[in-house]
C-alpha cells in the first residue's frame, strides 16, 4: 500500500464528518422557516380538505391576497402602531431606568415603592383602557400610554436588580478607597446592571408591542388594532387575519432589533455563548 | 512599644440588638507597626472577617476605641486596599482597566489620572509585570485563570499605594500550587512598597510564609489569645516553610486553635 491510499482511508471519514456537521448547522439554521412554511402548509391544506368558509377561517394564500390588495391601508396603520409603541417604549426605558436606578440604589426606595409597584403591576393594563379613554379621548394617546405603563415595569426591575446586587466585597473595597455612593453607583452598579437593562428590553418591546394594540382595538380611530377591529365588524375576515399576520412579523422584527442592540452592548455577559444567558458578574 | 500604625484597644462588636445580637469581637485588642505583615489565624466564625470590617471603618465598633495612623477611625478610611477570596473584577474592563479602578476613586489619583495617564499606565504595566500578568493586560476576567484573576486583584489592591492592605483570605479558593505562586508574587509587591499589611487567612503555611508576627483568635467571641513572631529571614523561599523552624511554629499553632474550638464546644 502507498501513502495516497493510505491518506484517503483517512480523509474520508473526516471529510463526511465535516459535512455532516454543514448538514446539520443549515438544517438548524433554516429551521425556524421551515416551521413557519410547515404550518402555512398544513393550514392550507386543511381549510380545503375540510372546505372551511373563509370567514370563519380563511386559507393562507386568501389572507395573503387579501393583504396584498389592503397594502397601502395595512402599512398605515402598521406604522402608526409602530410610533405608539416606540413612544411608549422611550417613555418605559426614561422612566425605567431613572426609577429603577434609584430604588436599586437606595434600599429605602426600594422597600417603600417595591410593594405599591408590584401591585400595580398586577392590574390588567386592559382594564386601564377605558379609564384613559374617558382622561384622554379616542385616538393615539391612549395608546402610548398603555403601552408605557405595560412596559416600564421589567425595565424598572431589571435595572433595579443589577444594581442592588452588587457584590457586597466589590462594595467595600470602594468604599474603602473612599468611593461616594455616586462613584460606586457608576463605576460598578450601572455597568453591571446593563445586562439585565437589555434583556428586559426584549421583554419590554414585545409587551408595549402588545398594549398598544389593545389600547388600540378598543380606543383609537387608527393603527393596526383599530384597522383589525374595523375588518372584522365588516366580516372581510381574511383581511382581518392579514393585519394579525403583519402583527406577529412586527413583533419578531421589534425583538430581533432588540435582540441585536443587547449583543451589541453588552457581549461581556454573554461571554462567548449563544444562549444569552445574563452572567451575574 | 511605640503606639502602632493599627491599634484596637478593647474593641467589641455586636449584631444586631437585644439578647438576640451575637457578639463577634469582645475585648479584642492589638497593634500594628508601621511596614509590618501581620497574620491573623483561628478557627472557623471566630470573627476574623468582622475583624478587617471593623479596622477600615466599614463597620463601626460597638465598644472600644479603634485608631489607624493616630487617628480614630470614626468612618470607612480612604486610603485602604483590600481583596478577598473572591477577585470580583469587573467583568466589562479588562485586566489593565481593572486594576486601574483604584486610581479613579481614590484621592490624591483620581484628580490626577487625566493628566498624569501615561505615568499610572506605566505604573500599572509594572505591577502587572511584577506578577507575570503583562500579557493578559487586554484580556478579560472570564478569560484568566482563577490563579491570575487573584494576582490581578492583588494588583488593583495594591496600585494607588495604600499604607494599609487588608487581605481576607485572598487564596481560599485556589489549589496548593497556585496558592504558593501567589505567596511568592505577594511577597514580592510588599517588598516593592511595604505598606502595613493584615493577612487573615485559615492556611498556617500561608500565615508562617508571609507574616512578620501571626496572631491567633480564639472561638467567637473573637480575641486575640497569642502572638508569634516569625522568625524567618526575607525574602523568604517556599522551602523555609518546611524547615524545623517553620514547622515548630505551625505544629504550635494548630494546637492553640485546636485548643480554642474545644473550650466553646
């Protein structure tokens, strides 16, 4: 036997491993469209299979015609549910994490309000809608308002935490350089409190995301929620399901930009991983 | 004996009030010198951390009087370095960064940081150097070893000069070998700058290695119930700790901390 051949026996099984693993990374990679392909499929299928009338549950490629033909309506209001969020959100994250940093840095703060805003929180903010309606009228400003009161809550705690759990030696030996509270509270409880900020933001936006489109459905003259209400009392049911179809991809689009600025900040929690697992410094 | 750079007389401490309270420190007294390495050893809960809260201000007595360099210690000192057995870097600097913290906060540094940069960084490369860590300087903690994280700290307690280091049983959690380098490369630092340095540490070949004078605490309440000095000369080497000499002195200290577990138990 020569060395070539010797080489090959070698070789192949590496070269099939390797390939393997390209298989099976594309595979996990493409899986999530597979998913999303897979059920539309299946949907589809089914309401013709079992000849389900559209307005009780239109087939995929009828909503998709539906939407396409309401284009121009859909975008509308999707972007105007896309600015009642996003302001909500900045409200949440300037008040986030004002409150947030100062009830996680003082325990006073912290066992005074922390009580008084778990209650709160526990309030359905869909129950607030009506309250607002009558304070501030039908239209967007109900809407920002919701989704700022459904968000600012993970932020605040989140930001609250990192801060309050500052490892109590890393507290001594600034203090005992002669640290202000002020010192330790920027150099060390802001900075670590960063990884849980951005993960709450994944939470944050998905939730606003969610108030306003309730706010919406029972009190505004536009965006999405209200465009959805406006199909289905009109029975255009495959229209209807159109506007949920644009919802579910905003919100994918609103987590994966948060998703992107958290990677982008702060890569050091991460620590090499995939998993976005918040590291507790 | 002139009054020392640490002197406690009669102090005591208590938790919490009323008969519930414990009582971590009761009658404890002791000095230190100017430059002196001081070991403090006893047995497990004997108060030997509330100790090292107590002479930096960070907790106040409940009786007693504290004083470090003839003044009373009223609140926490400024001018004190300190590591415990956990490093606790900050995991979003790097290892320069990190033990450049000091110099932010501490007085007179932090208002010359900015214009004297390049002298601190020289300064911080040398002490990174001086415990073989110049090539981690951009690294990150996750990405050093226990044993190096530990150096690291040991550079950050060390970097603003303080005339007074407090070491809470910096080694505790690294293996023998490790724990021997880092005797060497503290050993090393406290020659470089000899500030006043109080060791408390459960390792009585730590103690006998790095210490001038180790004294021993008794059972909680804690007070210090002996006093040896180290009769050893510097700079020492590993292999004294296995001299006659040194292991005398530890056979006799384990039996006084032997000796104080089984009077409270």
């Amino acid at each position: 036997m020569d060395a070539t051949s010797q080489d090959d026996v070698f070789l192949e099984p590496d070269q099939i491993a390797v390939r393997r693993a390209r298989n099976r990374k594309f595979l996990r990679a493409a899986s999530p469209y597979i998913v999303i392909i897979g059920s539309f499929l299946l949907w589809e299928l089914g309401v013709w299979l079992l000849r389900i009338e559209s307005f009780v549950l239109p087939a995929p490629s009828q909503i998709f015609v539906a939407g396409w033909e309401w284009r121009g309506p859909i975008l509308e209001a999707a972007w105007q549910t896309f600015l009642t969020t996003f302001i909500g959100f900045l409200l949440a994250i300037v008040v986030g994490v004002i409150a947030g940093t100062a009830i996680g840095a003082s325990p006073v703060l912290y066992d005074a309000f922390y009580p008084a805003l778990i209650g709160f929180n526990s309030v359905p903010k869909v129950a607030v809608v009506p309250i607002l309606v009558i304070w501030f009228g039908i239209g967007s400003v109900p809407a920002i308002i919701t989704a700022f009161l459904i968000s600012f809550f993970p932020i605040l705690v989140n930001v609250a935490t990192g801060i309050a759990t500052v490892e109590p030696e890393l507290r001594d030996v600034l203090r005992a350089l002669g640290a202000k509270q002020h010192q330790i509270l920027t150099k060390v409880g802001l900075p670590r409190s960063m990884p849980y900020f951005f993960a709450s933001l994944k939470i944050a936006i998905s939730v606003a995301f969610i108030g306003s489109i309730v706010a919406e459905t029972v009190a505004a003259d536009a965006g999405i929620g209200h465009f959805m209400l406006v199909a289905s009392s009109r029975f255009q049911v495959p229209l209807a399901f159109a506007a949920l179809v644009v919802t579910g991809v905003m919100g994918i689009l609103m987590y994966a930009i948060a998703v992107m600025i958290e990677r982008r900040m702060t890569g050091w929690a991460m620590r090499g991983t995939d998993t976005g697992i918040i590291a507790g410094g | 004996m002139a009054a020392g750079f640490v002197e406690l007389d009669k102090v005591a401490l208590r938790y919490g009030g009323g008969p519930e309270g414990t009582i971590a420190l009761r009658n404890t007294s002791l000095s230190v010198q100017q430059g002196e390495f001081v070991a403090v050893v006893g047995p497990s809960g004997c108060g030997k951390s509330t100790l090292m809260k107590v002479i930096t201000g960070l907790w106040p007595a409940s009786a007693g009087s504290v004083s470090v360099d003839g003044q009373k210690v009223t609140k926490p000192l400024s001018i004190v370095g300190m590591a415990f057995q956990n490093p606790s870097l900050l995991p979003w600097r790097s290892t320069l960064s990190n033990i450049m913290l000091p110099l932010e906060i501490a007085q007179p540094h932090a208002s010359k940081l900015r214009r004297e940069n390049a002298e601190y960084l020289a300064k911080a490369r040398k002490m990174l150097e001086l415990v073989g860590l110049q090539a981690f300087e951009a690294k990150y903690p996750w990405q050093l070893s226990g044993g190096m994280q530990q150096r690291a700290s040991l550079c950050r307690a060390l970097i603003h000069d303080p005339s007074l280091l407090m070491l809470d049983e910096p080694f505790g959690a690294l293996d023998m070998f490790t724990r021997e380098e880092l005797w060497l490369a503290l050993q090393e630092l406290w020659l470089a700058s000899k500030p006043t340095v109080i060791l408390v540490t459960h390792d009585l070949r730590e103690a006998v290695f790095l210490a001038d004078r180790v004294l021993v605490m008794s059972d909680r309440p804690g007070r210090i119930i002996a006093n040896h000095a180290v009769d050893l000369p510097r700079p020492r080497t590993l292999e004294m700790t296995f001299e006659p000499k040194a292991i005398g002195l530890i056979q006799e200290l384990r039996d006084q901390i032997s000796v104080a577990r089984k009077t409270s138990h």
